[in-house]
C-alpha cells in the first residue's frame, strides 16, 4: 500500500494540493481526473520522488517497484526489441551471474529464479508487446535512430510493461498510439495483474480499465468506486445535492437574520434575538458549488454546395513520383459525410487525409471537385508552425486580414479562446488551448470538409466532450482520424480501412473492429487464404467482377445527369430536356440498385467460398 499523509504541494508560490491523506492499495486500477492544470502530473511526480512535497508524509515500502514510462525517449543503434528487453534488470543480471559461473553453489538457485521470473521466454513477449503497440517483426529489428520520437515513445511504454513492475504508472499513455495500438493496450491493461494509476482524459480507457476513480480538484483528491462513467454519475448526484443544501441553508440564514433585524432592539425578544445571532455564528459553512467553466466548440456553417463535394477516380497517391502509397482510390464524399478512417499507422491514413486536403496532388486517376469547395485540415504538426511570440488574436488577423478586430475576437471565442485568453503569447498556451487556436484558423473559410487527423490529443475531456457535439452540429463533411474511441462511436456512421494500399469501406461496425485487431489478424494477404481463392468457380469470380464493373460505369453516367440537372436554365427554358433527365436519372438509380444487390450477392458467394 501507498500512503500519503497530509501533503502539500507548492509550484511556483500555487498551491497545487493541500493537506493531502490518502491511501492506495495494491491490486487497484485507479484512475486520476481533473481538468488541465490542477496538479495531476505533479502529484504522480510525488508518488515517483522526483518532486518533494512542502509538508507531509509519503509512505512507500521498499518492496514496491514503481514504474514510469521515460521523459526521454532512447535513441542509437539499439533496436527496440534489444531496448524492451534491457528493461528487465534483474533478468540480465541473473543471465550475467549464470554465464559467468563464478558461483557454483548458487547456480540451482539463479535457475529456479530464472524460471520464476519467466526469463527464458522473454524475447517472445517483448516481440509480442512491441507487435501490439504497432511494430512489425522487420521494425523490431531496426536501430531506433531511425524511428520518429513517437514510434520511440512507444519503445519507452513497451519497456515499461515488459519491466511488469508493482506499481504501474501511466500519463496519457495513448496520446502517441493510433487506433489500433490503443485498442490494444486498452485489453493489455484490463488483464494487468498488479497495481495501476492512470492519468487519462479518454473516457473510454478509464470505463474499461480502471475499478477506482481519483478526483483531483480544489486541492483535495477525492476517491470514488467503479469506473468513470460511475464516478461521474455519484459526483453529478452530490452536486445537486450540494445545490439543495445552500438552498435550504441560505433560507434558513435568511429567516433568522430577518427575525434578528426586527426583534433586536425589542427588550422582549432580545434573548431570542442573541439565540439566533449565536447559531447563525455557529452555522457550519458548506463546501462551495464546483461550477467549471463550460467548454464550447461552433463550427461555422459552410456555403451550400451541389453534391458530390468530391469524387475519386482510380487514383494513386505518395510523396515521390515513382513510389504510390495508395492506388486505385474510387471514393465519393458527400455534405454531411461522417467517415472515419481505420488501419494502422504507416498504411496511409494520413496521406488520404492530404489528398483530400489538396496538400498531395495525385499521381494518377482524376479528382473531381466542387468548384466552390473549401476544406479545413487539422494536424498536431501545424501547432508547431505558430508564432510562439504572437497571440492568437494576432494569428487570427494574418490570416483573414480583412475581418474587423470584433470579427476576430468572436472567431476565437467560438472555440473557447475568449477574453484574456486571445491576447496571450501562443508559446504560453497549453497543448489544449494550441488545438483550440488550430481550429479557429481551420474554420476561419467556413469549410465544407473538416479533416480532424488526431484533433483530442491534449484535449481535456470537457473539451472533448465540446469537440463531439459540434461535429455533430456541423453542417459539413467530416473526416476523422483518431484513437479517441467515444468520438468515433459518437460522431462517425462510415467507417474506411487503410491497408494494402487501399481505402474501402470496413464492413462491421468498430465492436468488430476492435475484435479484429485483438485476434491479432493480418490485414495483408494471407497465402491461405491466395491458395483458397484458387478453388473458387472462375464464373463466380467473373460474375461479381462484371457486377462491380457495371456499378461503377452507372456510377458514372448518374454523375454526369446530376450535373446536367444543376443547369439553373434547365428549370426555365428546357422543360423537354429537364422531363427526360430526370427520367434517365430515375433509370439510372433503378438499375444501379439492381447492380448493387448483384454484387452484393456474388461477393458472399465468394466470402462463403473463403470461409
């Protein structure tokens, strides 16, 4: 057990926690909340003795190890499967005393602790924790100099699971995975055997992890049983709860004091008069009201556009002439679009989104846009092109230098930039209030497509919860990249995998997503299933390839007939023609139904052939 007595800790002449006394016991999943800024992170470098508290005791037995992922992520020519396996010290110095044989009489003893510490299979977990926060075999095997520093940040969590230590203690441990690496740490520390703290503003992890909540907030940290959704439903009651009391006790205040004010002076009721002075002295102050500032995003209404906003036509894409990352894309994005793009890092994720974006011209194929068409692309790397010295307002002036002062101002508070905050230095801002001043600029031209490619890494889960309600607000298309679990199931109705150079529709919803990655599947071609495919009847392959050929040829020819039809003349001058377009676009949509359901039928005859 962990146990802290009457803490106190000071930053910078603030007062982060105050007379602190509270106790952890081991087997526990706790998880730490609050908003930014409250002392979450100092209080975990409390619990790790890199900060000494200003008064208090902490208690930790020198049994318990306590682990913590690195500040710095580690570098060189070590690859990260030599890196996680150095974490465990006393396996490499058992190994060590073992091969060196000095102590002959100890060696049935260092191979019973061995054995104990499961060291003979140490490569293959290592291997499998790496595999599970994204690395291939090949990856494992390459120095980590030539990793980015959030591919080695991993190397630093992987390290710290295999090192499996007493205590584990984890700070937004999700912020540098995507999707699919989340979801499998997710499971990873749902079935962790000993004790754990997790500061984490994903409120999905929180429900699915932890057993105890620790809410830090007025310097005191509260702690609460179950998950989070259980603690914010006990804490919401005692709110309310708390509203009646100061509403019952401010009445009762208010009728003694109104029975003081007018009998005071009277001789006859001067000792009841004293009576009710003394119990409203001795009235017992009730804790105040927490009123959090409320979190809001407005995304603008974007210009009504003709659809389709975009369409792709068998084209590649990648950074260098003769390499494409992605080939042979066929897609379509409609207004009000909700598509969020699955698959792991590496596969093109964020390549689509530029491609879309116009950040990436393609190398083949045709991209067919609506003229008018704007769209808002949101990446954490454009944080790092800000005016560290200037202020948001001043951002907000560069780049629409013909909106008024007001104008700009009102632009920034939509996106909970208001007041002092638009006039603050941008290299003062935290990580949540960058995002915030990313967005304002995004949405400055009122896009018709947001493409949010990890929008809530620093988000606190207020804003969060803000960044859900106006994406579904939002009058526009919507394209998601993001490991946040609850805004995908809460924001997105199409779902895209990016694997084997191609983006197509994910059939299944995110449960089964999430099934597929924890089984581990390979979303290459597997040789099992290219020799399967060798056993299915040739006509039934030509049938659903006919099919599909079909849906694409009356894809097209519908598309030119919707264009046709947004000839503003036709509705005035060309009765005749608009009739008999609106009869083929009719005829069209019948039989590209047909086509569909052909397909469709044909590719489950393939499938059951697979199975």
């Amino acid at each position: 057990m962990i146990k802290l007595e009457n803490i106190t800790v000071r930053i910078a002449g603030r007062t982060l926690i105050e007379n602190l006394s509270l106790t952890l016991n081991e087997g526990h999943r706790y998880g730490l909340v609050g908003r930014n800024g409250t002392g979450k992170s100092t209080f975990f470098k409390v619990l790790l003795k890199t900060l000494h508290a200003d008064a208090g005791q902490l208690e930790i037995p020198a049994r318990i190890r306590i682990g913590h992922v690195a500040q710095e992520a580690p570098s060189g020519p070590t690859t990260p499967l030599e890196a996680v396996m150095a974490a465990d010290q006393e396996r490499l110095e058992l190994m060590k005393r073992l091969e060196d044989g000095h102590e002959p009489e100890l060696m049935a003893d260092i191979y019973d602790r061995l054995i104990a510490i499961d060291a003979f299979t140490a490569e293959s977990r290592a291997s499998e924790i790496l595999a599970g926060l994204g690395f291939s075999q090949a990856m494992q095997k390459e120095p980590l100099s030539t990793f980015s520093g959030g591919w080695r940040m991993r190397v630093s969590l992987a390290s710290l699971l295999f090192s499996n230590p007493d205590w584990l203690l984890l700070d937004e441990p999700t912020n540098h995975l995507d999707l699919e690496a989340s979801i499998w740490l997710e499971d990873y520390l749902k079935n962790y055997p000993k004790s754990l703290l997790i500061i984490s503003h994903d409120r999905h992890l929180l429900n699915s992890v932890c057993d105890r909540i620790l809410f830090l907030h007025g310097e005191k940290i509260q702690s609460y049983g179950g998950n989070f959704d259980t603690f914010e439903k006990t804490w919401t009651a005692q709110q309310e709860s708390l509203k009646a009391q100061h509403v019952k006790q401010e009445a009762q205040r208010k009728h003694m004091q109104d029975f003081v004010n007018r009998f005071r002076a009277k001789a006859s009721k001067a000792k009841q008069a004293q009576s009710r002075i003394k119990a409203l002295e001795k009235m017992q102050s009730l804790p105040d009201i927490v009123r959090d500032p409320e979190v809001r995003f407005d995304f603008p209404e974007p210009e009504k556009l003709s659809p389709p906003l975009i369409v792709l036509d068998h084209v590649n894409v990648g950074y260098t002439p003769d390499t494409s990352i992605l080939k042979g894309l066929s897609q379509r994005i409609d207004e009000e679009d909700r598509i969020a793009l699955l698959g792991a890092n590496g596969n093109g994720k964020s390549t689509f989104a530029k491609l879309i974006a116009g950040r990436l011209a393609a190398q083949k194929g045709e991209i067919c846009r609506s003229g008018k068409l704007k769209v808002g692309y949101f990446a954490q790397h454009q944080v790092e092109e800000f005016n560290m010295e200037s202020t948001p307002f001043e951002h907000v002036l560069w780049k629409s230098s013909n909106l008024s002062p007001t104008a700009a101002r009102s632009h920034l508070a939509r996106f909970g930039l208001a007041g002092v905050k638009a006039d603050v230095k941008v290299k003062n801002l935290s990580g949540g209030e960058k995002a915030r001043l990313n967005l304002t600029l995004i949405c400055l031209d009122k896009p018709h497509i947001l493409i949010l490619d990890e929008p809530t890494n620093h988000l606190d889960m207020d804003s969060r919860q803000a960044l859900m309600v106006a994406l579904n607000d939002f009058k526009g298309a919507v394209i998601l990249i993001t490991h946040d679990w609850d805004l995908l199931s809460g924001t997105m109705d199409r779902l895209w995998l990016v694997a084997n150079q191609k983006v197509e529709p994910f059939e299944g919803d995110l449960e089964d997503y999430r099934r597929m990655i924890l089984k581990g599947e390979d979303k290459s071609p597997r040789p099992q299933k290219q020799k399967q495919s060798k056993d299915i009847d040739p006509s039934l392959k030509k049938v659903a390839y006919e099919a599909k050929l079909r849906m694409e040829a009356l894809t097209t020819s519908l598309q030119k007939v919707m264009e046709e039809l947004d000839n503003p003349t036709l509705y005035t001058h060309h009765a005749e023609a608009l009739t008999e377009l609106v009869k083929q676009q009719h005829q069209l949509e019948k039989e590209l139904a047909l086509a569909e359901e052909a397909w469709l039928i044909a590719e489950e005859e393939v499938e059951k052939v697979l199975s």
